[in-house]
C-alpha cells in the first residue's frame, strides 16, 4: 500500500508549529506582526492546496509576499492612510540591520 499524504493544512499547522519557538521568543509588537503574517498563510491555504509541490514554506512566503503586496497597494492608492507608523517600523528596522552588520 502507498503512503498516505497529508493535507496541505495539516503540514501548514505543523510547520507554524515548528517555528512556535521562535514566535515565542519575540517582543510583543514583533509576535503581533508574525501572527498576522501566519494568519496570511492560513488565509490563503485553499490556493496553496492547488500547488503542485509538496513542500509547504514556499506556498506559506508566497502568501505572505501577497498579502504584503495588498497592504502595499492600499496605501499607494489610498492618500488617507497613515504611513508614518510604517516609517518609523522601517527606520527602525534599518537602524537594527546597520547594527547587525556592522557589530561582527
């Protein structure tokens, strides 16, 4: 008898469990942020079924990556968005990258 496989589902809950521990170990504004990037995957888990890989972390980032690029698109076309809380995230997240890099 062949190998049963497992429903996409079932391997993209056991892949955000496997990074269960690393969500665990972030600042609460940065667990805030993953959570939303996971919800992503699980947002666009029927699509990701269709794919024809097995491999469940590239269908996970691609729903991530779309879901970023909605995000994207309603701030570019909508001028009532408030962008300066991204501004500041980002200056901030370059200012740790410019640390990282330069402290090895």
């Amino acid at each position: 008898m062949g190998k049963t496989v497992e429903s996409f589902r079932m391997a993209l809950e056991s892949e955000i469990n496997h990074w269960s521990g690393f969500a665990r170990a972030l600042r609460k504004e940065d667990r805030e942020a993953f959570d939303e990037l996971i919800a992503s995957c699980r947002s666009y888990a029927s699509e990701s079924t269709d794919a024809a890989d097995s491999d469940v972390f590239e269908p996970m980032i691609l729903s991530i990556l779309l879901a970023q690029q909605l995000g994207l698109v309603k701030i570019v076309y909508n001028p009532t968005v408030d962008v300066e809380p991204l501004v500041q995230l980002t200056e901030k997240g370059k200012q740790q990258a410019i640390e990282l890099l330069f402290s090895q």
